[in-house]
C-alpha cells in the first residue's frame, strides 16, 4: 500500500472565501424559488439552479486550485464573483421571465468562458494532459452555457425548461465521459476538501437564515417556537454527520488514492451535489412549517424535509463507497427510514415528522460516538468491485 505523501495544508484565500459570500446570497434565491412555488415543478427548477451554481463553483474551485494568492487571481475571483452575482439576482424569474433569463443565460457564459481561459492558461494542469487541450471537461460545460442562451431566448414552458435540463445534464456528464483525462490531474489534499465543505455550512447556513428570518417575521406560539428548536437540533445532526467524521474520510481519501481525479470527480463535484442540494431542500421544507407545525401539509412541501435529510445521509453511501469500497450499515438503515418517514410524511402533522426526523438523525449520531468512542469496528456493506 502506497504510504500518503506529507503536504503542506493549502489555506483558501481571502478572495475564494469573498467568492463564497456570492453564493450564500445565490442558494437563498435559488432555495426561494422553491418556496414560492411550492410545488414539484419549482423544487425541479430549484434544483436545476442549484446544479448550475454548484458546477459553477466547482469549476471557479478548480481553476484557482495550486494558484498562489495574487492579483491577478483576485481580479479573476471578483469576475467569477461578478458573474455570479448577476445569476443569483435574476434566478428566481429564470423560467417565468423574459430578459432576466437571458442576462442570467449570459452571465453564466461569461464565467464559463472566464474558467475555460484560465485553464487553458495554467501550464500546471496543461502538463498533466488532463485541462491544456482545447477540449475539456470546461469546454463542456461552456456548450451548455450556450444552450441555456438558447432557453434564455424562447418562450417561457417546456421547452426552456427542457434545455435547461440538456444543459445541466451536458455539463454535469463531461467529467464522467472525459474520465481518463482526469486520471492523470495532480490535486491537493488540504485544499480541496476544505473549499468543499466549505460550501456544505453554505448550504447549512440556509437553513438557519431561512427558518430565522421566517420566524422573525411571524408571530410564533409555543409549538412554533419548539419547532424551531428542533429545526436547529436536526441542523445541527447533519452537521455532526459530515464534519465529525465524513470531512476526515474525505480528506484520507484524496490524500491516499493513488488517482486522485477520481476521487475529485465522483466523491467532491457529484457526491458533494447531492449533500448540498438534500441540504437545501430540508431549508425549505424547514421554512414551510415554522408557521403552522401542527398542520399536516398538502404537496410537495409535506415531503421536503425528510426527502431532503434522506438524500443528505444517501449520498455518504455513494461518497464512501467510492471512497473506500464500502458504505456504512448504520447509514444505510438511517436512509431508509428517513425513507419510510418521507414517504408518511403527507399522513402526519409536520412538528411530528421533524421530531421524528431529528431523532433518527440523534440517533445515528450517538449510535457512530458509540462505536469510535469503544473501538469498536463499523459495520460495512463492502462491495466486490471496488471502485478504483
């Protein structure tokens, strides 16, 4: 077994964690869209706004990633910022309005044109063979910038939103069909996993900023109040499930994987969407009930929260399986019955399915302390291929 390689740790700069105010202010407008439409079709276009941030962010990540802090990556930082900034302020009319649509359409381009010419200009990963060519995983994902111009252009239905779908899809499918070029890319093990989870409190934090600035606005009775209380237990459980333990593993991993691209693409930009996007949809799902939590809620905003908390702890699945081989016994169960709780969440009042879903939660975590606490071995699902 290869021994790990001592690196120094790579702090983020001022200006990455700059960058990340932008997108603090992006996922609540596009966690609004969902609020206010309150249905499944606003929770896809969440999501679909999600997804264009997300991979936005990973590719701003990547490109200042074994980049000493200068001014010229500031100037390039502020411009991604910029950029980004414009997205967020037009994404909640991304598929009702007319021009919004098209400058966030444009907007998103020109970061996507500003990250493919800085990749195309480090000399370090155009060494490595993987982002020098001309055709890249960012030169991806700057077609499917071009194809939300497009959706930017025709009328708002189901054709716009059957780009943007292509476009997400198109650019969220690059590094899996450019695979082998990753292989050969050299990552830091210290930086990129703390940009990561960097964004995982980003998506965290919306759940305290939206659930807070609900309840200062309304009028909370008791039961209100005790809803709050445990929106922040359950915030703070899915806290404990990543940082406690996930971030560790992840960091373990891409410093002893010997092609560590792998771990980047599948582990960080995949399994990391996941966390973020089950992360956002318990913040809406959370806001929803603040005001009436002994109410039983009719549509898609009854199933939020659960559906959310289970997608958070199913991606760790995903994540250590390709990670290590193996997901978690403990995990598996805790996904399935947040499973079972989503799918009778319509049939309960909504205090009891977050109380229900804050002790599953609690009680992984205490079940997890147990077993490092007394060194005692996990309980694994091993599988036969492991992922190489």
């Amino acid at each position: 077994m290869t021994e790990p390689v001592h690196e120094a740790h790579e702090r983020a700069s001022w200006a990455e964690l700059f960058f990340d105010l932008v997108l603090v202010f992006a996922v609540t407008q596009a966690a609004h869209v969902a609020f206010a439409g309150q249905s499944w079709g606003a929770v896809g276009q969440t999501v679909l706004l999600l997804a264009i941030m997300w991979w936005s962010w990973v590719g701003t990540t990547l490109a200042v990633h074994g980049v000493e802090d200068s001014t010229r990556q500031r100037i390039f930082l502020f411009a991604c910022g910029l950029c980004m900034f414009v997205v967020a302020i037009t994404a909640p009319h991304a598929f009702t309005g007319h021009a919004q649509p098209l400058l966030l359409a444009g907007a998103h381009l020109v970061l996507r044109l500003l990250l493919w010419a800085e990749m195309q200009r480090k000399r370090a990963f155009a060494q490595a063979g993987a982002f020098g060519n001309w055709f890249n995983p960012f030169t991806v994902t700057v077609i499917a910038a071009v194809i939300l111009v497009v959706a930017g252009l025709v009328p708002a239905g189901g054709i716009r939103d059957g780009l943007w779908i292509v476009a997400v899809a198109l650019a969220f499918g690059g590094p899996a069909l450019l695979a082998r070029k990753l292989e050969t890319v050299q990552f830091g093990a210290t930086h990129l996993p703390e940009r990561f989870a960097t964004f995982v409190i980003i998506a965290l934090g919306e759940t305290v900023a939206s659930v807070g600035s609900e309840a200062a606005e309304a009028h909370l009775g008791v039961v209100s109040w005790i809803a709050v209380v445990l929106i922040f237990v359950l915030g703070c459980g899915l806290w404990w499930l990543y940082f406690a333990y996930g971030f560790s593993a992840v960091e373990h991993s891409l410093r002893t994987n010997q092609i560590r691209g792998t771990v980047v693409r599948d582990v960080l930009s995949y399994g990391h969407m996941l966390l973020v996007i089950g992360l956002v949809l318990v913040a809406v799902g959370s806001r929803t009930l603040v005001e009436h939590p002994t109410a039983v809620a009719h549509g898609a905003p009854g199933y939020l929260l659960p559906l959310g908390a289970t997608l958070f702890v199913a991606a760790f699945l995903f994540t250590r399986w390709r990670m290590f081989g193996a997901a978690t016994l403990g995990r598996l169960i805790t996904t399935l019955l947040l499973a079972v709780l989503t799918l009778a969440s319509p049939l309960l009042p909504q205090i009891a399915v977050l109380a229900l879903a804050a002790a599953i939660l609690a009680g992984l975590n205490i079940f997890e302390h147990w077993i490092v606490a007394t060194g005692r071995p996990l309980l694994l699902l091993r599988n036969p291929l492991r992922a190489r």
